[in-house]
C-alpha cells in the first residue's frame, strides 16, 4: 500500500501535517475527513504533488453552469479533453480557467477525470468529485453531471434563501443604530449648546438622551474597538467545534428565524443525501460526505452518528429520530425509503417539499420583519427628535410672557 504525505487545517484552523498509508489519493481524503481535517495537500511519498487547493475562487453559479454544459458536450458524443479545453477557454474566471487547464492536462497524462478533479479540492468538493467517480465507473457520466448542476443550482438558490433570512433584518438593523449614533453624536451636542446658552428646563427624556449624547461622543473610538473585539473573538470562538456547536444550536432556537434555519438545514441535507445516492456513491460514503457538507454542527453530528450505526447495520431512521433533529415527516419518509430500496426518491421528494416550505417561510419572515424594523426605526429616530423639542416649547411659552 502507497505512504502518502498529506497537509491540511483542522476544524479549529491549526495546521495538521503527517504521512500515512492509504489505498489511494481519495481514501486518505475521505480518512482525513472522517477526522475533521480538511485536506490542502496529498501526494505520494517520494512522487509529485497529487492534491492541491486551488488559489482564488469559483463561484457556484459558475461551476453550476460549466457542469451542465459539460453534460450536454458529453452527451453529445465529444472527447472529453476536448470538452474541457472548450470550457475552460470560454471561462471568464480566469482561477476557473487555470484550473480546468490542469484538469485536461492530467486526463491527457492518463489521469482518471474524478482523480483530476481531486485535485482542486477548493473548486470540486469531495460530494462532485465522488459523484464524477461514480458516473465513471457506472458509464453514466453525462446524467451524473446533470444531477450535479441541478443539485448546485438548488444550493444556490437555498444559499440566497439563507442570505435573505439573516442579512436583510441585520442591515436594517445596522443602518438603524448608525442613524442613532450619527445624531447621537453630531446633532444632539448642537441642541445641549443651544438649551445651556438658554438655560432652559431640561425634562428628563431630554436629559437621558443629551446624557448618551455625551457618552457616545467620548465612547466612539472605544465602541468601534468593543465592536471589532467582539467580531473577532466571535470568529475565533465559532472557529472551535464547541463554539461552532453553541452557536448553530442557538440559532435554531431563536423564535421563528430558528425554524426557518432547521428547514434549510434539512432540506440541504436532504438534497445532498438524494444526489449522491443516485449518483451511486456508497450509502456510509454519502453519509461522510453529507456531514461535511451539512453547514450545521448539530445536523453534522447526527449524520455522523447514523452513519456509525449504519455501519453496524442499524436503521438510519432510527438513528434519526434518536438525534431529535430531524422533525418526524423526515424520518418517516426515511424510514419507507429503507423498506421499499427508494431512499434516494423520498430524498428528493423531502428535499423539493423543504425547499418550498424555505421559500414560503423566508417569504413571511421578511413580509413581517419589514413592518417591525421600520416601526423600531421609527420609534427610536422619532424619540430622540421629540426629546429634543420638548424643551423648545417651554422656551417658546416662556418668551411669548415676555
């Protein structure tokens, strides 16, 4: 068996490097995984560099696009290092373009097209790349790589779902507390200069606000500091697989964005699972690959912990329920899927219902969101306006005895 010397980041971000024995390039991949190690190199002890990261990055609408027209061309009948030297000139992306050239130069050396692709881990991810080896073997690359660019279309499309359901409210937010500091800080004094010139009778709403005036006008330097402070030990907390878990099972239980963040979970698990499984790739492999790829810790978890019980020959539907991750419909349809062999249909048809119910909830969450922000906004602009004028009347009372 090969010695192969591999270098990669583990979950936390520290850099693992080592050797290791391993059938093949894919196998130690798929070991180094399994140990939450991401690899960034592989290559045979004492050979040339077999597995690298690609520097710069391929959006994936552009990977989604180039995988369907790759299975039109194949398809079509066309060489395939001929499919990959059209594409890869025609790519505008010109990282896409440098790393489609070395994929055809190593098919042309002999290199299997799953084995090439491998070697771009930051463009093709273990779910392609296992996919593509599977359509190889099978004979049945052009459909593999239809599924695929349906598959990275509908993760596109969940992405922008999950886009919306978080960055809208934090921006409005954001523009809302910055409106408040820039008055806060700018107007506010104008208005304490004018009424101490006046000595006019300050009540205690505009007391409080000219009092937070003059604590943001000596905090800014401190605030934007707390504010970089907390981003930065927030990442590096989120960094650590204890963080990462904390965080992801909070988010599921804020009141209604929660929900809304277990259903996408769900249905890209779902989509994930259903792909590979119909690609043909093996079930514990699938289910490997689906953790990794399942973008939270406590769905990565449970997913990680069927497939062991998989492995010893239980139900993964039991498995699922036990989690108490996966609402019951899931398991359910999982459950039928196991006992009828269409584990993959009742997939899809999970996938296609959760991203319906993803579209619908993301709907309603902004429709309601957008009333609410606005009317915060408002209440907090409209309180700082009203506790400055209110001195003002009594002013204008005043000087209409004189």
């Amino acid at each position: 068996m090969p010695v192969y010397l591999y270098r990669g980041r583990s979950r936390s971000g520290t850099e693992v490097r080592g050797q290791r024995q391993a059938a093949s390039r894919q196998a130690l991949a798929n070991m180094l995984g399994r140990e939450q190690v991401s690899p960034v190199m592989i290559r045979e002890k004492g050979g040339r560099r077999l597995f690298s990261r690609s520097r710069g990055r391929v959006k994936p609408k552009e990977l989604a696009v180039f995988t369907r027209q790759f299975s039109v061309m194949i398809d079509a009948g066309l060489p395939l290092v001929q499919c990959l030297e059209s594409l890869g000139q025609q790519q505008e992306n010109s990282t896409f373009q440098n790393v489609l050239q070395a994929v055809r130069e190593d098919v042309e050396n002999g290199t299997s097209l799953a084995a090439a692709l491998e070697q771009h881990p930051k463009v093709f991810d273990p779910l392609y790349s296992s996919m593509v080896a599977a359509g190889e073997a099978g004979g049945i690359l052009d459909a593999i790589l239809r599924r695929l660019s349906t598959y990275i279309e509908k993760a596109v499309k969940l992405k922008r779902a999950v886009v919306s359901a978080m960055v809208y409210p934090a921006v409005v937010l954001a523009v809302a507390m910055g409106i408040v500091l820039l008055i806060l800080w700018k107007v506010v004094p104008l208005f304490t200069t004018l009424f101490t010139s006046l000595q006019a009778e300050l009540p205690w709403p505009t007391q409080v606000v000219m009092a937070a005036s003059r604590l943001v006008g000596h905090a800014i330097p401190f605030l934007v500091l707390g504010a970089l402070g907390v981003g930065y030990t927030f990442r590096r907390y989120y960094a650590t697989p204890g963080g990462r878990r904390a965080i992801d099972q909070a988010l599921l239980k804020i009141p209604i964005l929660g929900g809304v963040m277990r259903k996408i979970a769900i249905s890209r698990f779902s989509r994930t699972l259903a792909t590979l499984l119909s690609g043909g790739v093996p079930i514990l492999e699938s289910l490997a690959i689906t953790a990794r790829t399942a973008g939270n810790a406590l769905v990565e978890e449970a997913v990680f912990k069927t497939r062991g019980a998989v492995q010893e020959g239980k139900s993964m539907a039991e498995t699922l329920r036990y989690s108490r991750v996966f609402p019951p419909i899931v398991t359910q349809m999982v459950g039928v899927g196991e006992q009828t062999g269409a584990l993959d249909a009742m997939l899809t048809k999970l996938a296609e219902f959760y991203e319906d119910e993803v579209d619908a909830a993301v709907s309603d969450l902004l429709t309601s969101l957008e009333p609410l922000l606005i009317l915060l906004l408002g209440l907090m602009v409209g309180g700082i306006v009203i506790s400055m004028y209110l001195p003002l009347f009594s002013l204008i009372a005043r000087l209409s005895m004189v």
